[in-house]
C-alpha cells in the first residue's frame, strides 16, 4: 500500500460537487486528491503521513474569487489605509497621523474612504487641506469610482472652474463652480497621471502582501479584474510574471486585460502581444476587462430610465455607457474570435443589457464557444434580462456582500434609484432560478475579501456579523440563495469562469488539492451565524500557505 502525503478526516467535506457527496476523509498525494470517502481512506495514513484532524470542522475546495484587484489591495496596506476606519473624524485623524509619519512622501497616497462617511458621499477640499496642507494628496474611495484631493492637487492639476468634466467622468463643484474635492469616474486622471510612478518593487511586494491576505480568507485563485495601467498604480502584470517564475505566486491567477475604454479595436493588437508576455507558471492573462458603466452612488452606472431626484421624479441623467455600444459590439466579437474570454463590468441595468448584447453579437459573429464571459457586479438587472444569461451562456459574477441595506445603500441609492427598479437590486435568486451560472467575488480592495462574510450576505440578505453598519431589516429577501449554491458559486463557480474547473474548485480525486479547512461546520449552526466562520488553514496543492495563530 502507498501512504498519502496527507490526509484530513474527523469532520464533514463539502465537495461541491453537483450530487453534494458528504464525505469525511480525503487523502493527497503529490499535490493532488487520491481518496474522498470514509473511514475506508485512513488506511492510507502510514508513518510519515501528515493527519489533519478536522474535530467535527468543515472541509471545502478554496474559495476563487472571480473580480479581486489583489496588487490594489496590497498598496493599501503599505499606504494610507482608510478601509477600517468609517467616519470622517477618524478618516481625518489617520491621515494627519500618516502625514506626519511620512514627511517625504512627495504624495500623500491611499485609499478606502466609505461615501457614506460624507455628506452626499463627496468630501472636500478643504477638510484634506486640514490635515495635508503642504503637499498633494489622492485617495480613492473604495469602489475606486471616485478620489477624493486636496486643494494641492487640485492647484498642480490645474483643475478649476473653468475645467470641463471629462467625457467619461465628473468635477464635482460647489455651489460657485468650483472644484470642491471629489473627482468621479475619468475625472480622476486629471490627477493620478500626475503621481509618482510605482515601482517595480512596490508592485511586486503588494502583490504578495494581497496574496497572503487572501490566503488568509482561504482564497486559492482569483481573477484579477484588472491588469493594465488604470488608477493611482501601474500594470501588476509584469509582478505576476516575476513572481509567477520566481515561485512566489502561490495562488492559481486569470488576468483580464483592462480594455482601455477611451480607445478603439486599434488596440486589440496591444491586448494579443500582453496575453502572449503576460504568462508563467500560475498566472494566464486570457481575459478582457471591459468596465461598462460606473456605480450607483455617483449617478455613473447605466440606467434605462433616468435617475430620480431622491424625491421620486426622474431628473435628465441616466448615468454612462463608458464604452459606445457601437465600438462595444463589434470589439466583443472581435476579442471573441481570438479566443478571449470578456469579463464585464455593469452596474446598471442599461450597462447589463449592453453586455448580453455585445455578447449575442459575438455569439451571431462566431458562433458559441467555451469562453465564458461573464458580468461582474449585476447589481441592477430588468427582469427580461435575468433569462438572457442562461440563454447566452453568460456567468453571473456575484459581488454578494453588497446586497444588503446599508447606510450607501439606503442614503445614496434607494431614493434616486425609485421603484419599481430599487427591488431589481442583486436578483441572484432569481438568476439561480433561470438555470444561470453563478460565479462569486469580493472586488477587494473596494471591500472585504472574506468569502464567508459575503456568503453570509447571499444567504440572509443582511450584513454578516462584523460588518453591520447600523440595524437595517432584511434586503429582498426573495432574492436570496442557499448556503450550498453560494459556497458552489465561490469554489466550483469561479472555478468555472477561470477555466480552472478541470483541476481545481471542487474535492474529487485527481484534482488538485487547494483545500480550506475552517473553524466550524455553518450548515449545522443557524444561518445568522454563517458569517461568523473562519478559516483555520488554507493549503495549495497540499502545502499550507496560511495557519491562523493560535491566540
């Protein structure tokens, strides 16, 4: 008899597998899955055999996250770091603390303020120059949709009254005209074409601080939503193809190639030559990233309807379709036919629908194929869209965490949004029911990484616990799904939209063995404690890149 290398047994294995097989034992061998059974596999335990213990814990595939921006993630953390912080005040007193601690920064950079920490989700000038007076500061807020600069920034940019918002963005002014601080959507290059250029180093040394970090949420692949020059950061290509030949990528990583949505299907060639550089060991850059609209809050994402003046008439806006359905069509069949997979951002329900079209054309171009495209966000869907994805083969790439009620949520979306279209929001529920494919992600650093946080959202439609920002009741509660198909959807799911699905995303043997151990079985307990559940160890290929301490 030939030992395993390792086996786990004593506790329950979710394999997410489509005849949800409830196993209690698995034993690897070089890497791979070589039993899933019972206790007919601890024969394969022999001397030098690692024995995992599972006490009753639940066993599951690591978690792949389909839209996460790792490299963005790990540059917070070496910079002014403002996404555990929540209001204004404590945003401020960080700053002036990071400001006096870095007195040589040229810039003062970071990011992660909440919209909803400021009146009207726009903060000002004028309260940055309180505490960063005497050098520019850039800071994106979460969803990275919008920055917020000081009166310094403004001044180098050269960003007046008399400036206009650019085509794909917005100057938000005050009531002179004036520029009063926040910058939305394209606005925002006005300014970070100006910031000092990251280097090599930093990007690579942010990557493997996002890798650890989503290690630490059991995540063992992901998709990186975008990988190109975009924001306040460079290309994290070239740190993937380092650390991928290095050996330091542990993680299983698809790069969507950011389609730059200013120009045309001239660089569609550009896009051929960085799939070909941007490849090795672990890392394939075989997708396009086209973001479609912008978000909700700032009145950027899509509509088909105008949005409402928070009192329930429409105004004359209806939000932007970054990219001209006209270029957007026939550059979807094109990047089609090469063999690329298209992975969308849409907000809106107009964005959502412009997706499908674009890809319906492709389908009628080239005919279906196996590239599974998919939109990310889906955040507001018209009901004759929700059939259109199981019809056209597209993954519903959920971003669960945000579908609950929230301050954002109710203070900067609801009234403007106006019904019937504010119960359209986040109808995962019924996209399961239309047969489509569900796919799963966190958009970290826009918010938490923590597959179980969001899983918890999926299932009861309120903030896990940890995450509340104030009592709200339950969010469209027809709209939630079960905790097997939202733990599918973040292991097998994703593993399907990064064409990972024959080697990775559930537990059969032969498989790699990208496993997750965590600290209790959720489908024992209550539901309202899903969120709760953490990850003990997360293993790649039968090594253990993450332990948490035992404090």
């Amino acid at each position: 008899m030939t030992h395993a290398d390792l086996v786990f047994s004593g506790g329950p294995v979710f394999t997410a597998t489509t005849q949800r097989f409830r196993a209690s034992a698995v034993a690897v061998t070089d890497g791979r899955i070589v039993a899933v059974g019972h206790d007919e596999v601890l024969e394969l335990i022999g001397p030098d055999t690692r024995h995992v213990d599972l006490a009753g814990r639940l066993l599951v595939p690591g978690f792949q996250d389909a839209h996460v921006h790792p490299v963005w993630g790990g540059l917070d953390l070496m910079r002014c770091n403002l996404a555990e912080l929540d209001t204004r005040e404590a945003y401020l007193e960080r700053l002036r603390e990071y400001a006096e601690a870095n007195p040589d920064a040229e810039w003062i950079l970071g990011g992660g303020w909440s919209m909803s920490a400021f009146p009207g989700g726009t903060p000002t000038a004028a309260d940055l120059d309180s505490v960063v007076p005497d050098r520019p500061a850039f800071l994106p807020n979460r969803d990275g949709h919008g920055a917020w600069v000081n009166s310094a920034a403004l001044r180098l940019a050269g960003i007046d009254r008399d400036t206009p918002d650019p085509s794909d963005g917005r100057i938000e002014r005050d009531a002179t005209g004036a520029a009063s601080g926040t910058l939305h959507e394209g606005a925002m290059g006005l300014v970070n074409r100006l910031l000092p250029r990251t280097t090599d180093e930093e990007l690579e040394e942010a990557l493997l601080l996002g890798q650890a970090y989503l290690h630490s949420f059991g995540i063992t692949a992901w998709q990186d939503a975008i990988v190109g020059t975009y924001g306040d950061a460079g290309d994290p290509g070239p740190a993937y193809v380092r650390a991928a030949e290095s050996g330091k990528l542990t993680g299983r990583v698809v790069g969507a190639l950011w389609w730059d949505r200013l120009r045309g299907v001239e660089q569609i060639d550009d896009l051929v030559d960085k799939r070909e550089r941007y490849r090795a060991g672990r890392f394939a850059s075989t997708s396009i990233k086209i973001m479609q609209d912008g978000v909700a809050e700032n009145f950027t994402a899509s509509m088909l309807e105008p949005y409402c003046d928070g009192h329930g008439h429409f105004t004359d806006n209806s939000g932007i379709s970054f990219v001209d359905p006209a270029v957007l069509l026939p550059a979807a069949a094109e990047l089609d036919a090469l063999g690329f997979q298209l992975h969308f951002h849409a907000i809106g329900d107009r964005a959502v629908r412009e997706c499908l079209d674009a890809v319906s054309h492709a389908i009628e171009a080239n005919g279906r194929n196996d590239h599974r495209h998919h939109i990310a966000h889906i955040q507001v869907v018209h009901p004759d869209d929700i059939g259109r994805f199981r019809e056209l083969g597209v993954v519903a790439n959920m971003q669960s965490l945000w579908a609950a009620l929230e301050p954002q949520m109710v203070e900067l979306t609801l009234p403007f949004l106006g019904s019937p279209r504010d119960a359209w929001q986040y109808p995962f529920g019924d996209l399961q029911r239309s047969g489509a494919v569900l796919a799963a992600g966190s958009d970290w650093s826009v918010s938490t990484p923590n597959p179980l946080a969001a899983i918890h959202v999926a299932v009861n439609r309120v903030s896990a616990p940890g995450y509340e920002e104030g009592e709200f009741d339950v969010f469209l509660p027809e709209q939630a799904i079960d905790l097997a198909t939202s733990l599918t959807a973040y292991t097998a799911g994703s593993a399907y939209v990064n064409h990972l699905d024959d080697v990775t995303g559930t537990i059969e043997v032969g498989k790699f063995a990208d496993l997750v151990v965590l600290d209790r079985d959720p489908f024992a307990g209550p539901a309202s404690e899903i969120g709760a559940t953490r990850v003990l160890q997360t293993f790649v290929e039968g090594d253990c890149v993450y332990a948490a301490s035992d404090d």
